[in-house]
C-alpha cells in the first residue's frame, strides 16, 4: 500500500449489517441485548419487591407506635434505596447499550468515551 493512501474503514462492520439484513445472526444480537436489558430490569424489580415487600411483615412483627416511626420509615430510609435500585438499574442498563453498541460500530467510529460524573 502507497505511503499516501489511506484505508477506507468499511462502510459497515459485520455485526450492523448482520442486523440490518435481518439474519439470525442479527436477531440473536438483538435478543442478546433485550435479554440483558430484560435481566438488569428484573434484577431492579426483584429489589424493589423485597424492599417493599418486606416492610408490611417487618412492621407486622415489630409493632411499631402507629405514628412516627413509621412514617420515619416510609418516607426517610426507603427514598436512598430506592434511588440506589434506581441508579443500578441506569447503570447496568447503560452499560449493557454501550456494550452492544461498541459490538456494532466500526472502531473508527466509536464515539468518545462517556465522562464520569
């Protein structure tokens, strides 16, 4: 190959037209992502049921004051496990797209790298 000349990146790389035609190999990337998006959704469900879940059998056993206390539960200690579920589920979720999204793209093209905050 000539000094000058560069390489021309294909215009799409296996796995997007694998999925673009539509073949088994392509549907299986995309069940494989729906798979994943549908494991880290149930993982969030699964906390949340058990969190919420389990505060009825708690409060059952416990015998709490009616009033404040809770209340201090309800409203104090379940919101940071709530969005600790919530932002897991973001993550995994985000991660499992930039996964298959990094699978599909030609490396050339690859956008940059998200920032952490």
């Amino acid at each position: 190959m000539p000094r000058g000349a560069r390489r021309r990146p294909p215009a799409h790389t296996p796995a997007r037209s694998e999925i673009c035609e539509q073949t088994t190999l392509g549907a299986t990337y995309v069940r494989a992502l729906m798979r994943s998006q549908l494991r880290a959704g149930l993982c969030a469900l699964t906390a949340l049921a058990l969190l919420v879940g389990t505060l009825p059998v708690l409060f059952a056993l416990v015998r709490p004051a009616p009033g404040p206390l809770v209340w201090a539960v309800l409203g104090l200690a379940v919101y940071p496990v709530l969005w600790l579920i919530a932002r897991r589920y973001v993550t995994r979720a985000e991660r499992n797209e930039a996964d298959f999204t990094g699978l599909v793209t030609d490396p050339a093209e690859a956008p940059a790298p998200p920032r952490r905050r």
